[in-house]
C-alpha cells in the first residue's frame, strides 16, 4: 500500500530500516497488516552499514519460520570459537555442545540487503530519505507521525501503532515525554579500535588474551576481516596507523604470519550497555537499539533486536486480527526479561576475556578469576555446554 506523500493511513509505522525494523516491516507485512517503514539515510547508505556478522541458531529458525531465510547470506557457522589463550589454542565447537544448533556467519549488511530485497518484493512500502521525524499524540487512540520527504514537503501518516526501531539516539526515543521511560546506563571501562581490512579472514572466530591485550578476528567475507584491538582509554584511530594495527595483531593473536591487507576502516569503540525500561508508552513501542544497547562481545545485540521484532509482530497481529492486546501489554515485560539475561552474559564472557590478559589493569585476583573462568570452558562439560546453549540462542 503506497500512501505517496501528503497525508495518509497505516496500521503501523516502523521508524528505522536496520535489522529490526526490517525484520518487523517483512513480519508485518507476511501477516497482512498493513505498514510503512520510514527510514532517514538513504539505501546506499543503509544497505552498506557495517556492524554485527553472526546470526545466532535461535534467529535462524525464526527467519525461516517466517519465510525469510532468502536474506540470510554468508556461510553456515560451523560451531567452533576458537580462543587463544597467552599463545595456547583451545577450540571450543558450541554447535555440538548445543545439540547440533548452528548459526551463520552473516555480516549486517548482507542481511540488511536481503530484508530489503524481500520486502520492496513483496509490496511493502519503504521510505528513505525520511528527514526530521516527529512522533505526535502517542497516547491517543490515533498517534501520527510526521517527516520530511526528499524534496522537502511533509508528510503526515496516521497509524494505530509506532514502532521505534531506530536506535537509542533515534526520533523514537526523542519523543517520549520526560518520565516516561527510566534509563540505565553501564560504562565498561573497556575501549577497542575496530578494524576493516582486506585479508584473509580466520577458518573460525578467533578470541585472544594475552598480556599484550585482547583481540579478535572474524569473518567479514572470503576477502575480508574485522579485527578487534582493546586499546587506551584515550586512543583514538591516529594513535593506530597500519603498521602498529599489524604488529599489534601479530603479537595478540600469536601469529607471527599473519596475512595484512589494506585497510578500509579504523573506529572506536566504548564499551557500554544502556536498557530502557519499559519498552512502550502509549502507541508507541520501542525494539531493538531503541530500548537496549549491549556490548559487542558474544555478538548478541543484533540477536536480541530482532527477537524483540518478533515479539512485537506476534503481538501486533494478536492486537489487529483479533483484539486480543495481552501481548502489547506484557511485550515490555517479556522483552525486558531476556534483554537483562543477554547483558549478563555480554557482560561475563567481556569480563572472561579482557581481565585475564594483562594484570596491571584489574590486579592478580580478577585475573586469576577471568583465567579460571577460560579454562572452565576447556575443561569443564557443564560449562561448556552451558556456553553452548548460551551461544546459540537457546537458553
């Protein structure tokens, strides 16, 4: 249902076309509830954004219970992590230990691209180029939405829904009126250059702890890798030209070999978890980045957004078929729960993996703690397949 611009009617109104917002839109729209997803970059831009690369088991299910497998793209992920342990391999296969569950190893914008293919596919009304959206009269019975279209008029769409997709600096949260929302935030004391690199990626993901710092390596393509370097608190990509990146990475990873490449791109990174509680006020309900942020480690967030994203469809499609809102009502109250268990663990394997490299900057005692966690997972069946479970989605 294309409303063109001026004014127009939806059921719903998704604001940001991420992985959550996608994946609510193609939900949607599978269930014949009508929608329109507002954007504010352009698709260039969207379909190139580079973020997250591993679709956990859990998620691939959902994307094929929903018909959307087509935009899964990357290999299978075939269980193993593998950690590196002051030089000291250890290879950990949580597929097995998950009774068999796999994920794919699918950077964010081939994933981004596939919703998007599927979507305009099947009739679904996606704008770009939405500039200045405004959320008006949320808790009515008939909330609005307003934008600016790309030559500048603009357009006002009626809905009975929002859904703020749109991360935590987003027009969603913008919105909402003082108090409606509590917000907590966590700074993790920890900060890493992100590196994008032409070069060989790993045979698996590669997790290193060594007195020199942590560092990964993960797959981004057949000829591309993201690498993660903890750095100073201070640092910014000048103090990390290509020669200190290599040498760096070299020395963390233990391989001395390592095959470099040219360098597309060096970002700072923060490590820091904000929650959002609750998830809705009025109309409007939040999902994904929007109420939630996590750090990058046990690649988590995108995980989590689009389950909230299911979540919300489940109860859209209870509220609009069949007038039944239970779902709406305790959407805050679900998401929350698992929201909270997944920081848990984003935050224990970040502790796991960043205290038990160089003492000097937690002391002996947490280090000690951080090294006997590693070696449990190695040693240790139960916590491995705990690790397992927690890995794959299915807890």
């Amino acid at each position: 249902m294309n409303l063109g611009t001026g004014s127009g009617e939806t059921t719903v109104v998704v604001i940001g076309a991420g992985p959550t917002g996608l994946t609510l839109a193609n939900m949607l729209l599978h269930d014949g509830i009508p929608c329109v997803l507002l954007e504010r970059r352009d698709r260039e831009f969207v379909e190139n954004r580079q973020r997250a690369g591993i679709v956990d088991n859990r998620v691939v299910e959902m994307y094929r219970d929903w018909g959307l497998s087509d935009a899964l793209g990357g290999p299978p992920d075939d269980g193993y992590l593998e950690f590196r342990v002051n030089g000291e391999r250890h290879v950990v296969d949580h597929g097995a230990l998950s009774g068999g569950r796999y994920g794919r190893l699918c950077p964010q914008q081939v994933l981004v691209r596939g919703l998007i293919a599927h979507f305009l596919r099947a009739g679904g009304d996606l704008r770009f180029e939405a500039d200045a959206v405004t959320l008006h009269d949320l808790d009515g019975e008939r909330p609005r939405v307003t934008y600016l279209d790309g030559t500048g008029e603009r357009v006002t769409i009626a809905g009975r829904y929002v859904a703020g997709c749109d991360g935590a600096r987003g027009a969603s949260r913008a919105g909402l009126p003082d108090g409606a929302v509590t917000t907590y935030t966590y700074d993790h004391q920890v900060s890493w250059m992100t590196i994008l690199a032409s070069a060989p990626p790993p045979s698996h993901p590669l997790l290193a702890v060594s007195r020199y710092g942590y560092a990964a390596h993960f797959y981004r393509g057949p000829q591309a890798s993201r690498y993660y370097i903890q750095c100073a608190a201070l640092d910014g990509p000048e103090d990390w030209p290509a020669e200190r990146i290599w040498r760096e990475l070299r020395a963390r990873l233990g391989d001395e070999g390592l095959v470099d490449g040219p360098i597309a791109e060096v970002r700072r990174v923060d490590m820091r978890s904000e929650m959002c509680e609750p998830m809705n006020y009025g109309s409007l309900f939040l999902a994904g980045d929007s109420a939630h942020v996590m750090t990058p480690m046990g690649g988590k967030g995108m995980n989590l957004a689009v389950l909230d994203a299911e979540t919300l469809a489940l109860a859209f499609r209870a509220a609009v078929r069949d007038g039944d809102k239970a779902g709406l009502l305790g959407y805050s109250e679900v998401c929350l729960e698992r929201a909270w268990r997944y920081q848990e663990f984003s935050r224990w394997m970040l502790e796991m993996t960043h205290d038990a490299g160089d003492a000097s900057r937690v002391g002996t005692f947490r280090q000690r703690l951080a090294l006997t966690r590693l070696n449990a997972l190695f040693t240790d069946s139960t916590a491995a397949r705990n690790f397992g479970q927690m890995m794959s989605g299915h807890w």
